[in-house]
C-alpha cells in the first residue's frame, strides 16, 4: 500500500505541481507547474527525487499535513516558519518524518511560495503528462483544483536516492528582498510603443498590484504609452512575456498564463529571474534591466550549474553515509566531485 500524506490544513491556495505541461499549447492548453522552478528543483534534489516529481506548491500560508509512515522530505523557498511535531525544522533543507507526525506551517516570514517534496513524489494521475495543477481549467494535480483539509494524497516511487537529512549550502539561497530585479529582453512588439515608454519601462520603479495570481502579476506605476493601436492579432504568449494592455499598465505572464493574447508585448523576463517575481507580494518594488540575447543564455548556463553543484553536492554526501551505514571502507578517491 501507498504511503499517503493527509492534509490536515490546506493553507492559503496548495497545489500539485511539477515542470508543467509541455507541448499542448498549440491546442490551447496552458502550461502551469512550479512558480519558482529553482525552489521546487531543489527541494526535489534534497528529497532524492527525479527530475520532474510532482510536490506541493504552497502561496502566503503554509498548511499542516500529516504523514503516515516514515520518510524523507523537504521544504524550500518562501520561509514558512516550518515546524515538525511543534519543532522548528531548516527551510532549504531535508528532514525525517515518522509515521504519524504532523508538518505545519505559517505565514511566510519572507517570500510568496514555498515547495514541500517528499521522497517519491505526490502520486496523483498525470493529464496529458504532467501532475500540474490548472485549477482555472479544472484539470491536474488533486481533481483539479486546490487542496482542502482531509484530502489524502498518495507518495509515488519517483525517486533516485535516499540521501540522509541535510541542508544546501547557504550561498545557494536566495534572497527575497525588494526591490526585484527581473532582467527582460526587449520586445517582441517593443515598436507598438513610444521611446518614452520604453525609457520608462527599464528606468522607473513598478509595484506588485493585489490582482497578481498564477496567470498574471499585474504591476502599478507609470502608464506605458502605445505608439499605436492597444490590441495587435493574438500570437503566441510565452512565460514571462509582458504584455501592455490599454490602461498602460503592464502584466508579466506567469505559469497559468493562456497560451495566445492580442495585447502587444513591450519584453520578456529571462526564465531564471522568474523565480523572484515567483517570490513577490503585493506591495514589493519591481524594477526591470534591459538583457541581451547572450546575457539571457548565460544567465540560463549560471542557474544550471548551481542546480548541478548542489546536486554533486548531495551525492558527496549521500556517499559518505552510505559508507557509514553500511560499515565499509572505501577509498576517499571513490567519491564524486
């Protein structure tokens, strides 16, 4: 039988998600998945996991679950104030559950989203190959929709290793201070707008509106002039792309984002900053920094080393307790990295 996990409180909007829902565009069927892509990425490495393992996307409040059997898990990104059975357990780390503990967490302290993973991955049905929650569509993740107190959840077999109880090292955590700044690459419908609005788009400080969810964070500050006609014919939308509807005012196109819209797109943010306005409350600062195609890639290259470091990392260690556990000696030259 399963190993189940039992959600005692759902917290403010949890989901099932994983790296999303890939090649369906073309017929309309949105993406979803991780908001913050490093945070669920590593909780996964920390929980031994494969790439890709569906784990639970928590926004503002965590909730309490409780597990019914012994396991490893983790937690990352927004800081929740985690405890385990009344006890406070390391955010951007791995931890040990017995059958029967609980997990709850809080407000978050600092950040939006916070990523729980357990060994094996939420087990629930994949929708055209994904786990992802699209709850605007119904479809994915738990029936579709967010979790509720006394939903039950099954933990798969979608895991490598069972690496011991640890943390990353502190230089691969992030920070979530305001203001954020998110590097975009100008266009591809820049020329819809005035020199003027494009100055003002890389120049002057934009805030995070209340109206910002998983499809869209929608920012306040200065109204951003169309050279033109506000509406262009629908074309393909991307993550990150940031389109400039009539009132001026921009929206960055997060992972629930539709697939094609009529709204000219004055840029898009680089997939690694994405994370950060993942991160976002309503309120913080945003500002953006104009990027170039190369800057892009290289940006891209960084956030995928640091993934292979921490990953090296766990297996070194994993190593070392292996040899302990199993009470053999090997020779230090044997380990990897």
């Amino acid at each position: 039988m399963a190993m189940t996990l039992t959600i005692i409180d759902a917290g403010l909007f949890t989901t099932v998600q994983d790296e999303g829902r890939r090649g369906y565009q073309a017929f309309g069927m949105p993406v979803a998945g991780a908001m913050d892509r490093y945070a669920y990425r590593v909780a996964n490495l920390l929980a031994g996991n494969r790439r890709g393992a569906a784990a639970l996307e928590m926004t503002l409040r965590g909730g309490a679950f409780r597990f019914d059997r012994d396991c490893l898990a983790a937690i990352c990104g927004a800081d929740m104030r985690a405890t385990l059975n009344g006890q406070p357990i390391d955010n951007w780390g791995s931890f040990r559950a017995a059958g029967g503990d609980e997990l709850s967490m809080d407000v978050a302290a600092s950040g939006c989203r916070a990523y729980l993973a357990v060994q094996g991955g939420i087990d629930v049905p994949k929708v055209l190959g994904s786990r992802s929650t699209h709850a605007r569509a119904g479809i994915g993740g738990h029936r579709g929709r967010e979790l509720k107190a006394g939903d039950v959840l099954a933990i798969g077999t979608d895991f490598e290793s069972a690496p011991a109880a640890q943390r990353i090292d502190p230089a691969y955590i992030p920070e979530y201070a305001a203001p954020i700044q998110l590097r975009a690459m100008p266009g591809p419908q820049d020329d819809h707008f005035t020199a003027a609005a494009i100055d003002a788009f890389f120049s002057a400080p934009f805030t995070i509106s209340g109206d910002a969810d998983r499809m869209g964070c929608r920012l306040d500050g200065p109204a951003l002039e169309h050279a033109g006609a506000a509406e262009i014919i629908s074309d393909a939308l991307c993550t990150g792309s940031v389109q400039v509807p009539g009132h001026g005012r921009p929206i960055v196109l997060m992972a629930d984002r539709q697939t094609t819209g009529g709204y000219p797109k004055i840029a898009t943010v680089i997939g690694p900053d994405l994370a950060r306005l993942a991160q976002g409350r309503p309120g913080d600062s945003v500002r953006f920094i104009r990027c170039s195609e190369e800057e892009a890639l290289a940006a891209l290259k960084a956030e995928r080393d640091i993934l292979d470091a921490i990953a090296r990392r766990l297996r070194e260690y994993v190593l070392r307790m292996e040899i302990t556990i199993d009470g053999v000696k090997y020779r230090a030259e044997v380990r990897e990295g």
